[in-house]
C-alpha cells in the first residue's frame, strides 16, 4: 500500500505542475509591472497587486482594465526568461532526481518485482493444478487400463472348462491311427492265413475242430467253436436245446454277463463310449477285464468280417511253376489265379473293415489325464458313478471326449450362466466352441471319406460280371 500511495502522489504533483506552469500562474511579484488600473476615486495607479484583488488604497474601487499591465513589459523579459529556465531546471532537477529516482522508479521496481513476485507464484500454483490435473487423468487412465487387464486376462471357470477336458485329445487321436492298423493287421492276417494265427490253416483250424499244436503236436479242443461253447453259449437258446452243444456240462457261459457277447453289437460296440482294451499296454499291465472284452469284441468281429476264413489252395499246388507268360489263355486253369482273386477280394473286404476299424479305434481306451475332470463335469449333470465308469473306463476315449466337448457340456445349465461374463472370456468360449467345431467337421470329413469307399467298392462289386465279361471276351 506504501508504494501504491508513492506512485499516487507523484501522479498527482505531476498534473498539478502542469497546470500550473500552463496557465501561469506562477509569476513572481517584483518581476512584473503592476498594470494599469482605474479605481473609482480617480487614482490611476490603484496597485491592486497587478490583479485588482483587494485594493491598500482606502476608498478604492480597483477594477480590471485592459492596458500595459496586461502583458510584461519588455524590460523585464530576460530575468523573466533567466527566473523561468532556472525554475524549470529545477523542476528537471527535481522530477528526474528526487521524484524520478528516489520515489517513482524505486517504487515502479518495487511494484514490477511484487506484481512479478505475485504473478510467478500465480503461475506456479496454476501450473501446480495443471501437473496435478494431468498426474490425476494419467493414474486414473492407468487404473482403467489395468481394471480392464484384469477384467480381460482373467480367465473364468467356464473357460477353464474346455481347455481341460481338452487335454490329452491330441494322444487320443493319435492313439486312433495305431489301433486301426493294429485292428486291420491283425484281420488280414486272419484271412491271408498268417502262421501262428488261429485260422492258419483253414476253417477247421478257425473253428477249432482241428488244432493241433506246432510244439509238441498235441490236439487241442480250441478255436472259435470253442470260444463260443464255454464262453457266449446260452443254454436257453433254441427252446433250450442248445445246452447239448454248450460246454461246461451244458450250463454254458461261464460268466452271465458274456452270454451272447460275440454277437451282441449294441452293447459291445454301438452302445459303449469308451471301449476298455488298450494295445499300448503290455499283457501284465492288462486286467482280466479289459482282456474278456477285447476277446468278446475280436469275437464280435469275426462274425461280422468273415465268420469263415475264405478256402487257400494246398501249399503243394504253388510247387508247380506258373506256365501264364507262355500260355495265357491258360489264366484261369492255373493256382495262381484263384490266389489273386482271393486277395482281391481280401482288399474289398478290407475297405468294409477298415470303417468298422476306424470307429473301434476312436472308442478304444484314451489318454487317463483328462478322466478325473470329466468325471466332474458328467457328475454336475446328475450322472452316476457306474454309469460314468462304464463311459469313460478310467480313461475316455477320443468319442467319449468329443461327445462331452460338442453335447454334454452344453446341457449343463452353469454353461449359460457363466456366458454373464466378462466379454473378452465369451469370446474366448467362442473361440474353443469354433475349434472344437474344427475338429468335430474333420472327423465328419473322415467318415464321410470312409462312406466314399465303401460307395465305391459296392459299385465294383455290381460291375464284376460286366467287368468279367469285358475281360473274357464275352
């Protein structure tokens, strides 16, 4: 307030010497002629001060007149000029030293450096705000984002769902490829007659009516006849008169719950999800279980691929060279004929088995990881023990699997509910059902190249007369 009140004063003595110095009012007395006046009294040199304000002269009546008075008189002009020059320097003197320097700029510094003062710190405190401001949007963005990470890398337990009970379906199917040709190996075998194979030598062999041992030449009562008597015959057939063909005194199967099983399809092969028969498995590591149902399923495929292994020539008819390549006619005559014939009749019923094959490998015995998990998911659908047992064998096959990951899963209620999730993990449940769709569109692709197969070998079939006809030129 100080300085405010210096710079005021010196604003206001600064228009006040302005005025006066302009209208002239400062005028020294000695220096100017006192003017010519006229008072009432006749007195022509009533001093009236120059101005007629208040006459000495009693009885005067001073009044202004115009005259010499009115102006300075010549005479006087250089010590008025000298007198006005020396008081203006002073007033010089004075504005620039004492008022300038010592009252004006000192208090025009002080004012500049206060309001500089003021205003920097103005400035700071709104830069202040500014920097708060934006460290608060910047730690508030930050938190969004990483509200948002964690709301989108947190994956939910209906996601976790799929990725788990997908687990080991990649060693299940590849267990598929080495149960097929392990299942159509040992079919080719059985019809080609390979040594050490129940129907090596014939139907006799197959059935078992003449097994003789290649160790010690022993007969033995084996074979399929066998097979059937003491393990699937049930004495009830035929309006009870099969117990004369059944073993064990007639009493038949030996176990009630094989009766019947080497040609029960429903329950040994169309109606189980997991078949219970690994091959990756040595004899020792294999329970009495799982091998009573691979002999009831080889049973069952006997009778359907071949239930009589197809007639071989004698071994002593290909003793005798092939004369083909110099009589050709001679085609048919000759061994060798009906040895191709039999294969290629081998290869057709091959195709057929193949199919039969393929869908016994994707329901043989998977991978164990992945039971205990869905064992869990089947028991929240109200699934029982033994029934999840009987499905999945301890170790689901790569059918069990699919057929839980493309329909079970979904008649679970807790699947819709949990799809109130977050968007990032539905979209994720999007992504598995879209990849396990991959895979369920690839296995019906397979089957589909299956059915062309078979398409294609019935069609043969229906031309081999045709076709006979061509060759044989009839």
């Amino acid at each position: 307030m100080k300085k405010v009140f210096h710079i005021t004063l010196a604003v206001l003595l600064g228009i006040f010497v302005s005025g006066v110095l302009t209208s002239g009012s400062i005028v020294p007395a000695n220096m100017i002629a006192p003017p010519a006046r006229a008072d009432g009294c006749g007195n022509p040199e009533c001093d009236c001060n120059g101005w007629g304000w208040g006459c000495p002269a009693p009885n005067c009546n001073c009044q202004f007149v115009t005259g010499i008075c009115d102006a300075v008189q010549n005479k006087y002009h250089p010590d008025t000029r000298s007198h006005v020059t020396e008081e203006i320097h002073q007033m010089e003197n004075w504005i620039v030293t004492d008022w300038m320097q010592g009252y004006l700029l000192p208090s025009m510094m002080a004012m500049t450096e206060e309001l500089t003062t003021v205003a920097m710190h103005q400035v700071m405190t709104i830069g202040t705000f500014f920097d708060a401001r934006m460290e608060l949007q910047t730690q508030r963005l930050l938190q969004e984002l990483q509200a948002q990470s964690y709301k989108d890398y947190h994956p939910s337990e209906g996601v976790c769902v799929f990725a788990t009970n997908v687990r080991s379906l990649a060693m299940s199917d590849r267990k598929i490829a080495l149960n097929k040709n392990i299942l159509s190996s040992r079919a080719l075998s059985r019809h080609l007659g390979i040594k050490n194979d129940a129907g090596a030598e014939g139907v006799k062999t197959d059935l078992g009516e003449e097994f003789t041992s290649s160790v010690d030449n022993t007969t033995y009562r084996n074979g399929r006849l066998r097979q059937f008597q003491d393990e699937y015959c049930n004495p009830r057939n035929n309006n009870g008169k099969l117990k004369f063909i059944c073993g064990n005194s007639g009493a038949g199967a030996s176990d009630d719950y094989r009766i019947e099983h080497d040609i029960d399809f429903v329950d040994i092969f169309a109606a189980a999800k997991t078949m219970n028969f690994d091959f990756l498995r040595t004899a020792d590591e294999t329970s009495p279980e799982e091998k009573k149902y691979l002999e009831d399923y080889l049973a069952l495929s006997k009778n359907l691929y071949g239930h009589q292994v197809p007639y071989r020539s004698a071994k002593s008819s290909f003793d005798v060279p092939s004369d083909f390549f110099t009589n050709p006619d001679a085609y048919e005559t000759q061994p060798y004929s009906n040895f191709l014939n039999l294969r290629s009749l081998l290869a057709k019923r091959s195709v057929v088995e193949n199919s039969f094959h393929a869908q016994t490998a994707l329901k043989s015995r998977g991978d164990p990881e992945v039971s205990y998990y869905m064992n869990s998911l089947l028991s929240e659908l109200g699934i029982d023990g033994d029934q999840i047992s009987a499905m999945l064998q301890g170790a689901p096959s790569y059918y069990a699997q699919m057929e839980i990951l493309t329909k079970k899963i979904y008649q679970n209620p807790r699947f819709y509910v949990d799809l109130y999730d977050k968007p990032a993990n539905v979209n994720r449940k999007q992504v598995a059902m879209k990849a396990i769709g991959l895979m369920q569109n690839w296995d019906t692709f397979e089957a589909t190249m299956r059915v062309e197969m078979l398409s294609s070998v019935l069609l043969e079939l229906e031309m081999v007369e045709a076709q006979n006809a061509i060759q044989g030129g009839q």
